[in-house]
C-alpha cells in the first residue's frame, strides 16, 4: 500500500469516527440514552461494522463523546484566559454543552468513578485561571473556588426536567439565573 492510499484510509477512518462522535451526541440528546446504535452508525453515514469497529459497546461510544466534551471546555477556557468575564462565558458553554448532551451522561451511569474523577479534574484545572482572572476583575465573588462551580454544574444537572417535562425552559432558566448569581457579581 502506498503511503497516500495509508493516508487517505487514516483520513477517511477519522472522517468517520468524528461523524459517528457527532450522530451520538446528537442521537443522545435527541432520544436518549437508549437510541439504537444502528440509529446512530445510519445518522453517521457510516456501516454498522465501522461503527463497532471504533465502539464497542454503548459506553464507550458515550465515553469517547463525553472525553470529548472535556477536550472542548479546555480548548474555550484556554481562549478564554484574558477575558475579564471568561469563568462566566465558560460556565455558560458548559451548562449548554450540559443541556444539549443530557442522555450521554445516562449511558454513562455505571462508568468508573476514578475516570470520572479524572475529568472533573480536568475541568476543574480548566476554571482555574478564569475564576482567579475573574475575581481580579469583580465579576466572580472572591469565596467561589473551581469546585463550587463543579458542584453548581452537578447541580443545575440534577435539577433541570426531562425535555418533554412542562414548563421545561423556564424552570431550566431559573436554575441557571439561581446559580449565576451564586457564583458570579453581575458586573
């Protein structure tokens, strides 16, 4: 095989993964935790073989989306560091990542803790120079530590409805605007 066919195979394997990633996290959030992973091999445009060939199981599929998801909250807060309102900003993009990828984290119910541990911890790095940033600028309350803003994001989890519950959006605004105000000055 030559070294562009290898490429282009590697290119295309890549292509593929990155669509099944995204089918998931779209199927996920659209149907739930347990949409048929044929649904999503079909979504992706992809075989159910090349499917299972990147994923073997539910989980995992579901892990790599969620690993993922850490990977972006780095790459915001990295391009966040020099905004005064930055811990902010990023604490909105995660309580909509939250919002948009509800049923990932249902698939992932029984994963090991110490995984979860691990990219909490990530996320909690990620805060880090954003909330010290904040608090020089006033729009973060001096006592807010990252772990408290991991716990406001457990939180607003645990707290906002199903999307078919009634009243939905508003009570998922309320929850928001409650632990915005805990966290942050307004300024």
């Amino acid at each position: 095989m030559s070294t562009d066919t290898g490429r282009a195979l590697r290119r295309d394997a890549a292509r593929n993964r990155e669509r099944l990633l995204e089918a998931a996290r779209r199927l996920f959030a659209e149907r739930g935790p347990d949409v048929p992973l044929e649904d999503v091999a079909r979504a992706a445009a992809v075989s159910r073989t090349t499917l299972y060939r990147n994923f073997a199981t539910r989980e995992e599929l579901a892990a790599t989306v969620f690993e993922a998801n850490v990977d972006r909250i780095e790459e915001r807060a990295a391009a966040l560091l020099d905004r005064p309102g930055g811990a902010v900003e990023l604490f909105c993009y995660v309580l909509d990542m939250q919002e948009r990828d509800r049923g990932i984290v249902h698939v992932l119910a029984g994963a090991d803790i110490a995984w979860f541990k691990g990219l909490a911890a990530r996320t909690t790095r990620a805060f880090e120079p954003l909330l010290a940033r904040g608090k020089e600028a006033g729009t973060v309350h001096p006592e807010v530590e990252a772990g408290d803003v991991l716990t406001a994001l457990r939180m607003a989890e645990a707290a906002t409805p199903p999307h078919d519950a009634p009243d939905r959006e508003r009570l998922a605004r309320r929850v928001r605007a409650m632990l915005h105000r805990t966290l942050f000055t307004g300024r």
